[in-house]
C-alpha cells in the first residue's frame, strides 16, 4: 500500500519529460553519427594519418570525376603536395652507368620483364601498392649515362594556379577530330592563346635540358602554336579519354632521344590527371597508370638494329658496328607485350659507326680506314635499311598483332652550320614563315630514304599487325623556335648570346621544349590509335 500510495505522489507530467529527453538525444547522436560517417567515406581518417605520418596515401590519385569545381582542384592539389618525396637527389642527377658485362642480358631478367607485363595486364585499378625508388637506369643511353628520375615536390603555388586550367583543356570535347579521309600532315600553325596542356612546373618528369621556361629562356609564345590540319581540327588532348581508350594497353616509345623527348611529353600530359607508378628497371623505363592499367614505356636503341662493339673482320674493337639487316634483339622479344609502339630514329646516324650487311663490311660513317676499299653503303642509305628491316621485322612477327606508328625524321634547325660548327636557332620566337624556310638537304633525303624503307616492308607483312607512318617532317621544318637553342641548363651564368667575333654558344637545335611543339606529336598519335582501335572494333577479323 505504502508503494502505490508514493507511486500516486509523483508528478504526473514526469514520464512525458523523460521520453522526450531520450528522443532528442537519440536524434542528436543519430545526426552525429550520420555527419561523421559522410566524412570518414570523403576522407578516411586513417588514410589522412597514414600519409602525414608514413608517407603513404592511396587516394594520390587525380580523379577528374570526382571533382566539383576548382576549389576542390585547388584542394586536391594542395593534399598531393604534403606527400614526402626523396628530395636528396634532383631529378637531374645522374648516375654513372654500368659496363657492359653488368648490363648483359641474362634470361632470368627477361623472363621477370615479360611476367611483370603479363602482371600489370591482370591487375585492375589499384592494384599496384609498391613504392618506387624514384630510380631509372637507361640502358646504353646517348651519353654513356643514367638519368635518375624521381617524382620530384612539385611548385605548390604555381601547380594550384594552373591545374583548373590543365583540368578544362584535357576534358575539351573532342569534336571535327580528323576521320578517314583527313589528311593530318598538311596544314599550319595557328595561334592559340589558351596555351599549352601543362607547364614545367607542372611535371616532374622533363628533362632539364628541355625545360625551356625553367632554363631561363626569356619568351612562350613558342608554346601556343597549335598544328591546323587543312581539312580537318587536331583536338586538343583529352588525357582521361586517351587512358581509357587505353585500358589494359602497353604504348612503347622505341628509339634515341627524340624518343624521350616525346615520352616524356606523352608523360607531363598524363600527368596532370594520374600520377602513375615508375615500374622501370634497367632495361627500360615504365610508368604505370593504376586507373586503367595503362602503361606507357621507353626503350633505348640508338640504331633499332642489332649493334656490337666487338671486333669485325678488317673492323677493330671500340667502334659500333651496325648489322643493317638485323633488327635490335633487346627489345624485340618483348614486342608481343605491346599493343602501340612508336619508333624514333635517324639521328644518330651522323655519328661514327661501321655498317655490315649479310655479314660483309660495307660501308662507314666517320670511319672508311683504307681508302683502297669501296664504300658501298652510307650513312643515309644505312638509315634507309634499318628502317626497312625493324619495320619488317615487325610486320612479320608471328606474336605480334599490335600497332606501329612510324614517326618520321625529326628535323633540327641548325642555320649557319652544324651543332658542333657554329649551327644556331637563337631568337627563333616564331613558326617560321614560307619565306624564312631554310632547305635542309639533309633532312629532306633522310625523310625520303625513310619512307622508302616504309613502302618496302609493307609489302612484306605476313601477320595481323598494323603499320603507320606518322608524316610530320613538313609541318615542323617551320618550327625553328621550338628547340631549347642556348637555354639548356639552369645555370644562371650560362652564355646565351653571340661572342664579339659572332660565333652563337653552344646550343640544341634538335631536341623540343617542353612544354612546345613535341606536344602536338601526342596528339597525332592519340588521332591514329583512336582511328585503329574504332576500326578493330568495326572489322575484328583485320
């Protein structure tokens, strides 16, 4: 009685209080719970840690997707900046490289780089976590030395000012793009204010030697002259789309340092929307696009035939002999690895070397020691050979169903001589007009005794792969400004002007700047494989 006598006693707006109390705690811990499970799934915790703490963070990766407007490109670029880099090096050591005997091929290394290939085909986006070392060892490269590149802190400040841009330009709409009946290698150079798809600041991979802008050179306007088809527009360059048309793809750049130069442009445009993972090793450089599983390779080979420095009948040891009938056997056997594969050659022809075919001494570039002998081969009808016999090597290889994009002779812009007699392109600040062309014989009979080469072994194709010849040598004749000319090195006490007697310093006049006109090179090759591979799709049985 007494308990439900008290029970009587107590308020009777008591429960009431109590349940609503409880309700507007459970709908505050409900909205807490909601907000903060929103903020985990934008940007998990432990990822943010991780990255600060250990240097790892595995949403480094630029999705344009994912973007909504340029606070959060701004945003995006600024979390990609605090990730630690190795910084004890520059991008622009370099090391020493191996002998020869250290760089021999042995079958254990070739067997891993054909596994490592089949690998990346398998896995899906994400599925690369190695770190890399930053370390690229090129194999038997121009100047007997390694360039160590490392994914160098980029420019906070400027990469923030300049990645909306980059991000609007690579995602234009790619309309009037060049079909079936345009021919993409007649036109002209227009003006276009817009600019270029990145900046030196904005990659890490250039070369200093080719990074005009951080070199001192004082104008760009050598940047925003983009190539018109005449009958026809050359899109700008969608990198989101070129990685999906891309997917499960291998593109690989073969040949000398023009080859780089365009790898490396291919690279700096890609990169402003991926950062991809350096798989190189000491036989080539590879970069590895995680999104689409996409990668993009370099392979040095001066010649694209088979070369030795060993002694040759009347031919002593220490000087390169070219056996013009042999393609180069060290990237050969990985050609059923690659989908694309863009050949560079020509230059270095110029240079000292003994050419052999069918086993016989024939002929010689700066070298013919006995003058009572007959020289029946050159150096531009060696060029022409070579051409033909990598090529045809490549139409005939039974594992090979891929496509090759010949790329034709580059031309320097050496006016007044050579690159070693006083041969200059400084104060070149424009495309040059008809009447400023300069005829370079030269370049004209190597240009002819390439597609010579071209034409013969087409007719020779026996497998299902495709063969193109990527004419640009008319269109960048008019391109004298394009070339880092003095501007090669950061050093501020460089000499960039004439001497009292008039002799130009010394300068590059065949290599391009980056950003410049090696960039319109991508967008070539971006209209061919889009061309080939919608064919493919229309006709599978080609």
């Amino acid at each position: 009685m007494m308990s439900l006598s008290s029970s009587k006693e107590i308020p009777s707006m008591a429960y009431p209080k109590t349940l609503l109390s409880i309700a507007a705690s459970a709908g505050g811990l409900a909205v807490f719970l909601i907000v903060a499970s929103s903020l985990l799934i934008s940007q998990p915790i432990g990822t943010t840690v991780s990255s600060y703490f250990y240097g790892v963070d595995h949403t480094e990766r630029f999705d344009i997707d994912s973007v909504n407007g340029n606070g959060d490109v701004v945003a995006e670029a600024f979390r990609n900046s605090l990730i630690p880099r190795n910084n004890s090096d520059s991008g622009d050591s370099v090391v020493k490289s191996q002998s020869n005997e250290q760089l021999s091929k042995d079958k254990t290394s070739e067997t891993r780089d054909a596994n490592e290939f089949s690998d990346a085909r398998r896995e899906g986006g994400g599925g690369v976590n190695r770190t890399s070392s930053g370390v690229v060892v090129e194999m038997g490269s121009e100047d007997s030395t390694n360039v160590k590149h490392q994914e160098k802190g980029v420019d906070v400040i400027k990469n923030i000012e300049n990645i909306g841009i980059n991000v609007q330009k690579t995602n234009r709409t790619r309309v009037n793009s060049a079909d079936s009946g345009c021919d993409l290698y007649h036109g002209k150079w227009v003006y276009d204010s817009t600019g270029p798809l990145y900046t030196n600041n904005s990659c890490p991979v250039l070369t200093q030697t080719q990074n005009c802008q951080g070199n001192g050179r004082p104008d760009k306007e050598y940047e925003n002259w983009r190539w018109k088809p005449t009958q026809c527009d050359l899109p700008h360059f969608d990198a989101k789309k070129f990685l999906e048309l891309m997917r499960g793809k291998t593109l690989a750049f073969v040949g000398d340092s023009v080859a780089r130069n365009q790898m490396e442009s291919l690279l700096c445009i890609l990169w402003q929307v991926e950062v991809p993972k350096n798989r190189g090793n000491r036989k080539m450089q590879r970069y590895y696009f995680r999104s689409t599983s996409t990668m993009i390779v370099r392979i040095w080979s001066s010649w694209l035939v088979h070369q030795t420095p060993e002694p040759f009948d009347f031919a002593p040891a220490g000087v390169n002999k070219l056996h013009l009938d042999s393609p180069d056997e060290r990237f050969m056997e990985l050609i059923p690895n690659f989908d694309v594969i863009v050949l560079s050659s020509g230059h270095w022809f110029a240079k000292q070397s003994v050419y052999i075919l069918n086993n016989e001494i024939v002929g010689g570039q700066l070298w013919w020691p006995d003058k009572s002998r007959e020289m029946k081969v050159n150096n531009i009808e060696a060029f022409g050979i070579s051409v033909e016999t990598i090529l045809t090597a490549l139409v005939k290889h039974p594992n090979y169903t891929g496509l090759t994009i010949l790329r034709s002779f580059s031309p320097d812009h050496y006016e007044g001589g050579a690159w070693n007699t006083g041969g200059s392109c400084t104060g070149k600040e424009k495309p040059a007009m008809d009447s400023e062309l300069v005829d370079n014989g030269f370049t004209n009979i190597m240009h002819e005794k390439q597609v010579t080469g071209f034409n013969h072994a087409i007719r020779k194709q026996t497998n299902k792969s495709k063969a193109v010849l990527m004419d640009i040598t008319n269109a960048f004749s008019y391109r004298h400004d394009g070339h880092p000319g003095p501007y090669r090195s950061p050093d501020p006490n460089k000499i960039t002007k004439r001497g009292p007697d008039g002799r130009p310093p010394p300068q590059d006049c065949l290599h391009w700047c980056m950003p410049g006109p090696v960039d319109t090179w991508n967008e070539l090759v971006f209209e061919i494989i889009e061309k080939e591979f919608v064919a493919r799709k229309s006709h599978p049985s080609v």
